[in-house]
C-alpha cells in the first residue's frame, strides 16, 4: 500500500463509504480489503463536492490506469459492491485496486499488494468524474 501521496475524497463519498464498511462488517468478518479501504479514507482530506479537483478519482469516477509493470492499460469506473460488474468495467470500492485508486489523482503512480504480489499502477486519466460534471448525487 501507497501512503505517501496525498489522497483525497468527498464528504459525500466519505460517509457512504463509513456507512457502508459499518454495514459490510455487520454481516461480514472484517477482512484486510476492508481494514485498508478504512485506512485510506480516514487518511484522506475530506472535502466538498463542489470544490474538489476533477483529475481526483471519486467514487463513480471512470479511469485510466497504466500498470507499469505489464505497460497494459486498462478502463473502469469506481463503484460501490453492489454495483460491479466485470462485463461492463465497473470495479467494486472494495476489490484490491479499486480501494488502491481511490481518492488518488491522475499521474499518481500507487504501489500496492495484491494476491500475487506488488504491482506499480499510475494513474493515466479521470475520463469522468461526477462532482466535476455536476452530478454530485452518484
């Protein structure tokens, strides 16, 4: 895991996502997917919707990512568990590189540990993201 750069969510997205872990780990045993997506987002700066910068990665957001180990490229949107769906590209928050790209902003480059190991992923491009489009609801 990637703690040295600075990430940052929305109040929004913060206290779904408080709301969620409380009622995954309600139903669930606490798993390490959980522990560190509560980790960064308590790490993170918190601020209104309106006001953060659209090259950050927010939930709902559709992203660019270069693995720089392979230097494959891949597209998906960020969404909540209930939503992901491998077909149409949409990761859940809760997968490995999902939490690894939250809150993170285009250029970061992000070590993480994955099952197989430590990969390096950068960030290429937020292609969209709801706050900067006005879509402060998703």
């Amino acid at each position: 895991m990637n703690t040295q750069n600075k990430i940052c969510l929305t109040h929004f997205d913060y206290d779904r996502l408080k709301l969620m872990i409380s009622d995954h780990t309600k139903k669930n045993k606490v798993d390490n997917n959980i522990k560190d997506l509560l980790g960064e987002i308590e790490r993170a700066q918190k601020v209104d919707s309106s006001i953060i910068p659209p090259n950050f990665v927010t939930m709902n957001s559709i992203i660019e990512l270069k693995n720089l180990e392979e230097l494959e490229f891949q597209e998906f949107q960020l969404v909540f568990p209930e939503e992901a769906n491998s077909e149409e590209n949409k990761i859940s928050v809760l997968a490995p590189i999902g939490t690894a790209v939250l809150g993170y902003k285009t250029g970061d480059v992000i070590q993480w540990k994955f099952p197989g190991g430590e990969n390096l992923f950068q960030i290429t491009n937020v292609k969209y993201q709801p706050e900067a489009n006005g879509d402060y609801h998703l």
